[in-house]
C-alpha cells in the first residue's frame, strides 16, 4: 500500500462527532519509530508522541525522516519528556540541551503541536526548570503541560509563578496514575473520579490511556484492571476535554501484531466509552 493513503483503517468516530486527537506512545512498540508512526496512521490513528530524550538525540537525517512522516500522514506530534532531577547537574544541562534542541526544531519546522513533562521531584527546587522551559519556548505555538500536577488549589498557586497569561498551558492526567492514586486515598467510587477531575485548576491538553488493577502501575491495555471507563470519561467530558487521548500501554510478552492490536482495541474502547456517555 502507498503512503499517503490516509487514513486506511478509520473507526468511524470522527464522523460522529468526537474531534479529540487519537494519540499513541510510539516508544512503546517494537522497531522502527517512524516506520511505527506509518503504521499506526494506517490503523486510524492521527498523532503521535515522542519521547523526549529520544526527539533530542535525532540526527539531521532522523528529522527529515520525522518531518516526511508527518507532513505525508497530517499527524499531529507531541513529545513527552521529564523535568530534570535538580540534585544532578547532569541532568539539568541535558534538559537545557534538549529545551534548545525542542526551541531550534519548532523554528524550523513549526510541526510540534504540545510538549509536556513527568514530575518526578521536589516541587519548590523543580519548578524553576518549568519555568526555564517556559521561558524559552513562549510565543512557539506549543501547548505546554506537566502530567498529574497541579491536582490542587495549593499546587495550582506555586505554579502561576511562572506561568505567563500568555502561555499555552493546561495538565496531562494519566489515568493508570490516577486509578492508583485514588485508591491510596480511598475515593474509589464513580462519582469520586468525576470529582478529581471537576477539581483541576487548569484545563486538560491530553489523557494517557492505560490500565491497571489500581496496586501498581502497569500500563496495561483497557479493560484488562479496575479503571471505571465510564467515570473517567465523564469526568472528561465536564471538562470538556478535547484534546490528546493517547494509548500508553507497554509492551509484554505479546507477539508485535498483539502489541498494536492492543493499542487500537484501547482506542476504541475508550471511544466508545466516549460516544455512549452523556452528562
């Protein structure tokens, strides 16, 4: 089949209605990531995301391949990356390096459509690089947002220190994460997911999907552990979520068709979800 031909295998739900990007984590599948993107533009869905550590260590030829490959599928393109540990210089200059490298890219190309971090230290000493990254990316037209921070009012405050009226800015929420946290808590039921979601200060720019049976996060496909589908997409949806809703499943011990079987019967499920839910 030629490239080009997009999309070959649509599911139909876009011409119901739901405009949200079908997203997937192409740093999750076995091989190639670009011939992975082609792939999963023929599986219907319409963007990708990168890891960031990875988008930094392209070569020139590596981005022509990139660029071809989205210009050829429409697909949108997001690169996740993670917020540098504050403690370890290394660290911190690798993730200036990678800022300048997300900086030149977007200049040259203008394809990245959102850029969002992991949080996976102290918030006072973190902040600051999120405020680094801010700063040098602002008037980039690139969304920006960190996964599962602020989830509070408190939270929220500490980050409007360096967040510009300008900036593009909203939060990731992962769901797996989420179905964790709110066990740790003990607000298990429907309408307590809903709730955590009502409660976010900012709007949400992208989902991560993945499931688990709330003990440990195993990114699993859907329906495979106890995330209340229903809840979480209602949730969404008083939030009027619009944005990025991408599979982030993990490869086991599954052949490489299985893999991506996995990924496109989690698209669906959670369209579904989203297409048989009202509020």
């Amino acid at each position: 089949m030629r490239r080009g031909q997009f999309p070959i295998a649509d599911p139909g739900f876009r011409k119901k209605g739901i405009n949200m990007k079908k997203c997937v984590t192409v740093w999750n599948y076995p091989g190639d990531r670009v011939e992975n993107a082609y792939r999963f533009r023929e599986l219907g869905f319409d963007a990708i995301s990168w890891l960031g550590s990875e988008f930094a260590a392209l070569t020139p030829e590596d981005d022509e391949r990139v660029v071809a490959m989205l210009k050829t599928t429409g697909m949108q393109f997001t690169v996740h990356s993670r917020l540098p540990d504050p403690q370890k210089p290394e660290d911190c200059e690798a993730f200036r390096r990678e800022i300048r490298r997300v900086a030149a890219w977007q200049q040259k190309y203008g394809l990245l459509y959102s850029y969002t971090f992991d949080f996976w230290t102290d918030e006072q000493t973190t902040l600051p690089y999120l405020g680094e990254a801010l700063a040098t990316l602002r008037g980039m037209n690139i969304v920006m947002a960190c996964e599962d921070i602020p989830l509070s009012k408190s939270q929220f405050r500490e980050f409007e220190k360096y967040v510009h009226p300008r900036d593009k800015f909203g939060i990731l929420m992962d769901i797996g994460h989420m179905n964790i946290r709110q066990r740790c808590m003990e607000l298990i039921e429907p309408e307590d997911f809903v709730a955590s979601f009502e409660a976010l200060q900012l709007p949400i720019i992208e989902v991560h999907l993945h499931d688990n049976k709330s003990f440990a996060d195993e990114h699993m496909y859907l329906g495979y552990g106890t995330v209340p589908l229903k809840a979480v997409v209602t949730g969404l949806k008083k939030k009027r979520f619009d944005g990025f809703a991408t599979v982030e499943i993990i490869q086991r011990d599954w052949s490489a068709d299985q893999t991506f079987q996995y990924a496109v019967d989690s698209r669906d499920m959670f369209l579904r979800c989203w297409e048989e839910t009202t509020i």
